[in-house]
C-alpha cells in the first residue's frame, strides 16, 4: 500500500507539473488535433515520432520532456455539464540525436454503470516503456521502436455526480490497482522516411511483431495489409534571408491500411502558426480522421496551440459521426 501510494504520488506530481506548470513541444496532442497525422511528420520541434524514421532527422541534442494530459467528454444534464468518462496521461520523453525513450502512465475509466446520483466503473491504468531507433543515410532515414505495455485494473469504483473530480482522485487514481495477467504486450514497428527542404514522406510498419501474454503474432497477411504511407509539408518559420515569419504552417496527410479495403482511411490536417519571436507563437489546428468502410469512426478535430519559450499549451475538441463531442487539455515541460 505504501509503495502504491508513492507511485501515484508521484504519477501526480508529474501530471501536474505538466499540466499547471508548464508545457514545452507536445507533439501528440498537436498532431491529434491535426487528425492524428504522424507518419511523415519531420518537424524539428517534435520530441516523440510516431514513425520512428523521422527520429532520423532530427538534428537536435539531448532533452527531457515531462507531460501531461487530462480528457473528457462532454454530456449535458439540465444546465450541468459532467464528465461521463474522464481520462490522463502522464509520462517522460527522452530525446538524443537518432535515439529517443519514454515512460509513460495512462488512466481511463471503462463500462459506466449508472445509479441514482452515482457512477460506477472499471479503471485501468496503462504503463508503457518505449525505445526508438534510426539510421540516417543522406536523405533517407530507417528507424525501428520497440514497445512494451502492461496494464493494472481496478474493478467498480465509485464516483458520484456532486463530488466527481475528488472521487476520480481518490478512488479511481489513489486506491491500489492489480495486476491484469493478460494485458502483457510487446510490438515492434519498422519505418522508413524521406526528407528533402521542408517536404517528407514517410511509410510505416506498425504491428511487424507482436507478443501479447504468451501469443506471438508473426502474420506476413497482416504485416502487409497494415501498411501506411504519409505526406508532410511545412512553410519555413525563416524566409531566405533568415528573418522569422510571422505567418507558417503546415500540411499532412496519411493514408492507412493500405492493403486492408475494410480498414482503409485517410488522416489529414493542418496547422496556421503566428508567430511573434521564434519562441513565442500561437497555432490553429484542424484534422480529419475517417475508415472510408466506417463512418461512424470519423472524427472532425480543432484545436488552439500556444508556445511560450519552454512552455506550450494545448486545448482539443473532436466530434465524431455520432456527434460525441470530447475535448482535452495537455501541458509539458521540456527540461
């Protein structure tokens, strides 16, 4: 129980810190907003590729990253509005020059049984180790990540509707949580990218090996059919003779699964920076996220970006083709 109680004290701190404190380059809250495109993104503000290939280019040395992110949705009740199914993230980000590795914790509530003026859930937190590697050659680069997840579960915790956000806290982030026996997971995904001006392209991998609790999944069908191609382009934040912009951008787009007609779909997004010195600037961003075979799983995302030298902020909203509307907050610092 003691050590239980140090760990999540220590899960706080670090959400906190990256929520209420301060936020540096938070990519993935960004690029969700921007319909969760990542396969071609070269960016060098970035701290975590999702194509680990793209880690390649990034000319940057050594940093720290601490963040945090917090997420509902909305559901309105006469004049009130709650929050049905909370969720947080917190983890680490280290970041050298081709090689990278995070830690990181998430929490979300699932099955919501509802009684009176009380809600009922299963809590599962999330623990996540990663590790990404490339090689660049030229213009090309070749990255491999390796993942390993676990999850700890919590059955039934009570959260009533008069005292939501401290009952969150102190039953579903607090209490001790056991170990579920058959969340352990291993994958390994394979990228490739290219890189040329501010223009990328990128092809990703995602599930080339599997281990999932004594179940290794191999499947050359499957390898083939989860093939993902992306496009990225940005507006240089200099012109040609080194003065900063005050207006840039960017533009992505991926398409996914290719090899799978009944999971095919497109991510795209793009984002309109302002831009007042090269460390403080605001951002707009919009995305598309959409399985061509499944229109419900469409989501329409926006979101609004603020960079303060080390300090980043990010507010997101999505609506999907069921009309759920769900937001989230997000902060890092980069140390």
């Amino acid at each position: 129980m003691v050590f239980n109680l140090k760990k999540h004290l220590i899960i706080f701190f670090i959400f906190f810190t990256g929520i209420c404190s301060a936020y540096a380059f938070e990519n993935t809250s960004r690029l969700k907003a921007m319909g969760d495109i990542g396969i071609a993104v070269s960016s060098a503000d970035l701290d975590f590729f999702y194509n680990p290939a793209m880690l390649g280019f990034k000319e940057s040395s050594f940093n720290m990253l601490v963040k945090g992110e917090f997420g509902d949705s909305f559901l309105l009740n006469g004049k009130n509005i709650t929050m049905p199914k909370p969720y947080g993230n917190a983890s680490v980000i280290f970041t050298g020059k081709r090689i990278s590795a995070n830690i990181s914790d998430s929490f979300f509530l699932l099955d919501e049984i509802i009684e009176d003026d009380t809600r009922f859930y299963n809590a599962i937190q999330d623990i996540s180790l990663g590790i990404n590697y490339a090689v660049k050659i030229s213009n090309f680069s070749f990255g491999a990540g390796i993942t390993g997840n676990m999850s700890l579960i919590r059955p039934n915790i009570r959260i009533s509707n008069s005292n939501r956000f401290v009952d969150l806290w102190i039953n579903g982030v607090f209490e001790s949580y056991k170990f579920n026996e058959d969340s352990e997971n291993l994958n390994i995904k394979l990228g490739m990218g290219f890189s040329m001006y501010n223009f990328s392209i990128g092809l990703i991998i995602p599930d080339f090996y599997n281990y999932r609790t004594n179940d290794t999944s191999f499947k050359p069908r499957e390898i083939l059919s989860s093939i993902s191609f992306g496009l990225y382009y940005s507006v240089p934040e200099y012109n040609a003779r080194g003065k900063l912009r005050n207006f840039t951008g960017s533009l992505g787009l991926d398409l996914i699964n290719v090899g799978d007609y009944n999971k095919l779909g497109i991510k795209a997004g793009g984002e309109f920076k302002l831009q007042f010195t090269s460390d403080y600037k605001l951002s707009i961003l919009a995305g598309l996220n959409t399985i061509f075979k499944n229109s419900q799983k469409s989501v329409i995302s926006l979101g609004l970006g603020a960079k303060l030298n080390k300090v980043n902020l990010n507010l997101n909203f999505y609506l999907d083709a069921l009309s759920n509307l769900k937001y989230s907050f997000s902060g890092s610092y980069t140390i």
